[in-house]
C-alpha cells in the first residue's frame, strides 16, 4: 500500500468539496486509490486549523486521517536540504518534504512551485 502525506492544499480542497457538496478533484484522486494510505503532519494540521471556521468540526474531519509527528531527524533534514538549496522552499513546505522522504511517501496537493521538484515523489491531485 503507497503512502501519501496530505498537503493543506488537498485538505482544503476536499473539505470544500464536501461542504458545497460536490465531487471534484480531491474526491476524484481519493477515488482513484481506494487502499491508499493517507497521512498529515503538524503542518497540515496547523494550516488547515487555521483558516477554519469551525475549528472542533475541522479538527473531528482531521482526526480521520493518520498521523506523522515531526521530530529530530526530520530537523536535520529540513536544516540539510534548506542549507544546500540555490532555490530554499519556504518553512512549512521544507518540513514537509522532510517528512514525506523519511517516511518514504508521496505529497499530494497543488503546489508544483513548492513540490514539483520532488519528481515521482508529489501528486498533484488536480491534474
């Protein structure tokens, strides 16, 4: 079974599609890979809490999703790959690229700026 750690940017598109409900590029992609296993980090988690209206239904919509904590390793990788980089990616999308290779998982989300670098390892869910 493939890994996926959601990016806010699919997180927001889904909850939009189920609050207006209608099935569109989220919900299409989700179809897609019935088995697929889905994950957030602190970082989708914070950025998606943050624009909510409903903070307790959005944190109830977030717990159905698994969870990957950040710790020490993802640091070091985060200070590498921001240290190294001509093209620095901005904090929270540094993290999560971290996070997604320690855990050997795919980014979904529409980000191609911040993610398309990754290759095979970031989905944009709405292409």
């Amino acid at each position: 079974m493939k890994r996926y750690l959601l990016d806010s940017s699919f997180v927001i598109d889904l909850f939009n599609e189920v609050a207006d409900g209608r099935q569109g590029p989220a919900h299409r992609w989700l179809r897609a890979r019935p088995r697929a296993e889905l994950w957030i980090s602190p970082v989708t988690f914070a950025e998606v809490l943050e624009g909510a209206e409903d903070v307790e239904a959005v944190r109830a919509a977030l717990a159905r999703f698994r969870w990957q904590g950040i710790g020490r390793a993802h640091a070091e990788r985060v200070a590498l790959a921001q240290s190294r980089s001509a093209r620095r990616r901005g904090e929270n999308d540094a993290w999560q690229v971290a996070v997604a290779e320690a855990m050997e998982a795919v980014v979904v989300g529409h980000d191609p700026a911040a993610f398309a670098r990754l290759g095979p390892g970031y989905a944009d869910h709405r292409d």
